[in-house]
C-alpha cells in the first residue's frame, strides 16, 4: 500500500503533476538540498516550535517517536479523546490524504487549528496549504470550527521582554478554506488518478517548474536544457517571456532575432551569444569610471534577519548588520580589514563608528549592488541620528558596481544571464572564487550567524572565519572589478 498524500505531495501535484509522481515514486531522484535550503527549512521549523508557547502545556505527538505518520495520527486521535486541550503536531488521515498541524487548540469544547509561518505577509500558498489541511481535518474531526495562519506581526518592536501573543499575528482561513471545500475534494481525485495511471506524466518544462517553488527535479527534466546558450538561461527576462521563446522553437540565444529587442541589458546578451565574446560600451563604462575618485577602497555589509527579534528595539525581520570587510591599498599592497559583531551583544553603534571611521579617509566606496548597504545605513541613520552627517558623506562616496552590468554596459557570456557578483568573480580573478569557500551567498551568511546561538565556543570561532573569508572575498572581488573595468575601456 503506497504512503498517504501529504500537504507537502499535494502542493507539489498543484505546481505539476510530473513533480507530484516524481516525489512520490522517484523521490531518488530529487535535487540534492542546498544548504541554504536546509537552513530555510530550519527556521520555519524554530519558529513553529517557538509558537507553542501561545499555547503552553500542550503535547507533541512527535515527540520521542520514529517517524511513523500512522503512529502519529493514532496518537493525536487517543489525545482527542482523552481529552487533550492542546496538541501539537496534531495529525490527521483521511481519504488517504495526510495532513500534520502545529498547534490543535481546543477552546469551549471546539477545536481550533494554527499553522505558523515564519513569515510577515500570507501568500496565496499559505492559504491553499491551510485550505487543504482544514479540508483533511474537517473531514477528520468535525469539531472543528477555526483555522488560522500565525504569521510574525511587521509592527512589533521588542522591548524589555518579548511578547509572544503580540510577536505572532492570527489570521482566520476560514472563508477561503470552505468555500474550497469541493476543489480539494476534486483536486486529491485528480492526484490520486495520477498516480494510479502508473507511468511518469508526460508534462513540458514551463515557467510553473518555478512557481510557487523552485521544482526539486529540475536535475531530471532540465539535464538536457542547460547547454550554455540555451535561451533559458537568458537573464533579465520573466519565465514566461522566456518560454514564449522557447515554444516558438527558438532554444539558442544565437537564434533569436536581434532586431526584435527594445531592452539594452537583453540586446547585450544575445550579441555575446552571437559573437561568442564579451561585449563592453567603452563611453558608457568610462563615463561610470570617471566618477570614481582616489583613494578608494571596497565595502561589503552582511546582516542578520532573524524572524524572532533579538535585540531591544527591532522588529521581526529587521536587517542587523553584523559584520563588515574592507579592501584597500596601501603602498601597492592590498590590504583588509573586518569588523566581526558577536551575535550576543547588540554593538549597532560600535558597528556604526567603526565603519564612519575606516571608510572617512577614502573618496569612493566602491560597493557591489548597494541596495542592502544602503537600507542597513538608512536604519542607522534613524537610530542613532546624531550620526546623520557623517552616514550622508559615506552614502555619497559610494560608487556601486554594478551599474555598468545592470545597464547593460558590460557582459561576458560566460555570466549566462546571472548579473551577480558571483558571476562575474571567475572572470575578475581565476585564482579567488566563491565555490572554495564554505559560505557561498549573503542568505547562507546569514543563517550560519543565526546558528551561532547554538554552537560551542570552539564552533563558533570556526563560523565567524568562514563569515570573514565570505565577506572579505565579497569586497575583494569588488574592489578588483573596478580595475577589470578599466582594463576592458583603456
Ligand atoms: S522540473 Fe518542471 S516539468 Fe519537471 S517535474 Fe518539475 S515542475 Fe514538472
């Protein structure tokens, strides 16, 4: 006998019928997990279990139990019926359909239910999940009279001690959830026929194999597409102007017709493709350069996001900035420098002047798509407000970088659509590169900061130098681009 279908088979069987048979018969098959994907997953983890304590005293039917979903609806169907007022991870089977739910809360004999995401906004996705769960547990428990959404309240500020009950903001489904009532009941049929038919649904690649989620089999169905010049991976463009392309029959970037193209940062693309070199405005790139006044020195910020509010005065979600490298030059020599803030100690303004005081000597601040540096400043401005003189004079030295790419100034094909600095780092410097370090991204950064507040000592020390090589390499990669571009222009 096959295995239920979970909210998490049913959502995949919603995005592609192919992903929904895949996961459950070929799971084998599934992209390995990024670590940044692992971390994600964490959080949202962390934050259910953080949201129990809205309801204190209940009982988790996982707990200190093997992973066995049948066990676990047993459970939470003998605690039902014991009389269990709150239950966690409550599960529920019907009509071979499997859902679990954080929090089951019984309030004046009726059963209300609660999903936590670790989230400010609901999105169409949250409410289909709840949809489809209140759809199960309806069916399982009629006793049930409400099903919400917790999600983190954007307005709260922690003050001396964090409040719970005002942290997490409820959101009743309700409406949505019975007047869906019938789709579900129509949409598991649709599923279950699916898997009955026995062979791997003959379903085309589309731009839904990222919507609402990036597919996890897009190693099995994608392996033959990613040939360099494949117009998927053209940069710049929505999925689904790409596949327009696509099901026109034009696969190759080379094939598409360059006269049809209004925008500059695609037209650049595509001429690479065609001429198979990178392809650079000399005036325009020149003109970007020009504005760049000596001494200068590079400046990368990395923050902290944590859903649930750490230090006195932030909100969930907040950018805290934790940690900042510098690169500069000093008698032909580069030279680096790092300011590490330890994750238990709220040191925004030593953060702050450390920052003012490294970066005061230089004309440019060069900095690679400064839109996060910018906010992380804009917040530092508001809280400490007697700095607001010095941040402007910092804000107005930055030159950021990415200009000359975003424009469509500058492009090598071997960027293949990706406008990051990770993709133009091989071409600035072969011998650094981001794939030999550890951390690889801002998100990963931050999420291996955010588990410094489990790790030992020794651990810790550990993480906080792979934050500092990605940071530093951020920065350096920065700073010497400057220079790529110069050498592409004179
Ligand atoms: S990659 Fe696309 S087509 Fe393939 S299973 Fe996933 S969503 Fe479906």
């Amino acid at each position: 006998m096959s295995s239920p279908i979970s909210k998490s088979a049913f959502i995949k069987a919603e995005q592609c019928l192919k992903h929904f048979y895949l996961y459950k018969n070929h799971y084998y098959l599934r992209d390995v997990l990024s670590k940044e994907k692992q971390l994600i997953f964490k959080r949202g983890t962390d934050v259910g279990i953080f949201a129990q304590q809205l309801f204190p005293g209940g009982i988790d039917v996982t707990a200190g139990e093997k992973r066995d979903q049948q066990l676990f609806a047993e459970k939470t169907k003998h605690l039902i019926a014991n009389g269990t007022k709150t239950i966690y991870e409550a599960t529920f089977i019907y009509d071979d359909l499997l859902v679990m739910v954080d929090i089951l809360h019984k309030h004046e004999d009726k059963w209300i239910a609660y999903e936590v995401k670790s989230s400010l906004k609901i999105t169409e996705t949250y409410v289909k999940d709840a949809c489809f769960q209140y759809y199960v547990i309806k069916n399982s428990l009629p006793d049930l009279v409400d099903f919400n959404l917790l999600t983190m309240n954007p307005k709260y500020v922690l003050d001396s001690e964090l409040d719970i009950k005002k942290l997490f903001k409820s959101t009743s489904v309700m409406k949505d959830a019975v007047k869906n009532l019938d789709y579900f009941s129509h949409k598991t049929k649709i599923a279950k026929q699916t898997l009955e038919q026995n062979k791997i649904p003959d379903i085309k690649i589309g731009a839904h194999c990222f919507q609402p989620y990036e597919c996890d089999f897009l190693g099995t169905c994608w392996k033959n597409i990613n040939e360099p010049n494949s117009v998927l991976t053209l940069g710049k463009l929505t999925k689904q102007a790409m596949f327009e392309l696509y099901d026109q029959n034009i696969k190759r970037i080379d094939e598409i017709d360059i006269n049809t193209i209004k925008h500059k940062e695609i037209k650049i693309q595509v001429k690479a493709a065609i001429e198979q070199k990178e392809q650079v405005f000399n005036e325009e790139v020149n003109a970007f350069i020009s504005n760049v006044k000596h001494p200068i020195c590079s400046l990368d910020i990395e923050v902290w996001m944590p859903a649930i509010p750490y230090y006195h005065g932030t909100k969930p979600f907040q950018q805290i900035p934790f940690l900042f490298s510098m690169i500069s030059e000093d008698n032909g020599e580069l030279k680096n420098y790092s300011y590490f803030k330890p994750i238990e100690e709220d040191l925004r303004k030593d953060f702050l002047e450390r920052i003012l005081v490294e970066t005061k000597k230089f004309n440019s601040i060069l900095m690679f798509d400064k839109s996060l540096e910018e906010t992380v400043l804009n917040q530092l401005v508001d809280l400490y407000p007697e700095y607001r003189n010095e941040i402007a004079d910092l804000k107005n030295k930055i030159v950021d970088l990415a200009e000359p790419i975003r424009k469509g100034n500058y492009y090598h094909p071997d960027m293949k659509g990706n406008f990051t600095l990770k993709s133009i780092a091989p071409l600035v410097n072969q011998e650094a590169g981001f794939n030999k370090l550890e951390i690889q991204s801002g998100i990963s950064a931050m999420y291996i900061y955010e588990s410094m507040l489990e790790q030992n000592a020794i651990e810790a020390e550990r993480i906080k130098a792979q934050l500092i090589e990605y940071c530093e390499m951020d920065a350096l990669i920065t700073y010497q681009l400057l220079n790529f571009f110069e050498n592409r222009v004179h």
